[in-house]
C-alpha cells in the first residue's frame, strides 16, 4: 500500500511540474507584439510624425459610415479609412 501512494505521490509532482513549466513557457516566451519599439523593423511609422505607431485611427471619410449604438462613435468596416498614429496623436 506504501508503494503506491509512494508511486501515486511521485506522479502528481511530477503532472504539477510540468504544467509549471509550461505556464512559465508561455508566460515568458516573448512575441511580435511584445517587442520593445526599435527592437524590429516591420514598426509601422505614424503618418504624422513617422515615429512608430501605436494605433490606428479612423478618418471619419468613408461614405459607408457605421455608427455604434452603444456608445454613438463612427467607424468604417473598410480599413482603407484608418491610419497609424503614434502616441502623441
């Protein structure tokens, strides 16, 4: 009886292992849009500044203009309508 609980002890820890060791793998593995700005050079520029974007904005022109109902703002299904922006804009 003592051998397997020893046995059945010893499997757990090591089923607790790992998926510890996979959570951290996905906690730490590092992905395109976690780089660092500068770190790649695929960065979008802001079309007003040319520094690397953070957003995309509407530009209120397209003729198809959807209006949210819950929270009355425009948008565009057609991205042709947005730009990049930078922080700063």
């Amino acid at each position: 009886m003592n051998s397997n609980l020893a046995t059945i002890t010893i499997l757990v820890t090591l089923i607790h292992v790992a998926v510890l060791v996979v959570m951290i793998w996905i906690r730490v593995r590092r992905t395109e849009a976690d780089r660092a700005p500068g770190e790649s050079k695929s960065r979008t520029p802001c079309t007003v500044c040319g520094e690397p974007a953070t957003h995309w904005s509407y530009d209120g022109l397209d003729p198809n203009e959807q209006r949210d109902g819950h929270t009355g703002r425009s948008y565009s299904t057609d991205m042709t309508y947005y730009h990049p922006l930078c922080a700063a804009h």
